[in-house]
C-alpha cells in the first residue's frame, strides 16, 4: 500500500504530465528543495511556485494533494517530500 505521501507524488506527475510536458527534465537535482518556492518542482520548471500556481489556477488545498507542498496538518515532511520527487525524476531520466 502507498503512503500519503507517494500518492500525493503520483498524481502531481500526472498533472504535471497532461501540463508541463518534460517537465522531469528542467529540475535541477542538485538543487531540488520542495520547502522553496524557488527550488521546488514547479519553482524550477517554470518561473517560481507561487506564479506558476496562480497561472494554473490551483488551489493551495490541490498543490497539496499532488504533492507539490504540504500542510501543517499532514505528518509529511519537505525532505521527505524532496526525496521522494528526486527518486520520481531519477526514474524519469533513466528510462530515456
């Protein structure tokens, strides 16, 4: 069974997917850090999160639960989250 965590992961790569095409391609491992608008998935393929997330009009509660940020509420955390996208993007690059 997932855990939270990876299928909030599945379905941001989705969106990012049918959105983004090649996204996995314009992160900067080395520099990934989901807690950082500047450094997190949508940071780096586009301009920055917060411009990216009001371009796509999504909701704070969807980048949620596609794995783009986390709530307090939740007991995920941003390294957590971090690795699991660059393990998601590492997988990508491989299969190319």
């Amino acid at each position: 069974m997932k855990s939270k965590l990876e299928s909030a992961v599945d379905k941001g790569e989705v969106w990012l997917d049918e959105n983004i095409p090649g996204w996995w391609e314009k992160v900067d491992l080395r520099k990934l850090d989901m807690s950082n608008g500047c450094k997190c998935v949508l940071g780096q393929v586009e301009e920055d999160y917060s411009v990216s997330r009001h371009s796509h009009n999504l909701s704070t509660q969807r980048c949620c639960s596609m794995g783009l940020i986390l709530y307090p509420r939740f007991s995920l955390d941003y390294p957590a989250l971090t690795a699991e996208w660059k393990k998601r993007i590492k997988a990508r690059r491989k299969v190319k």
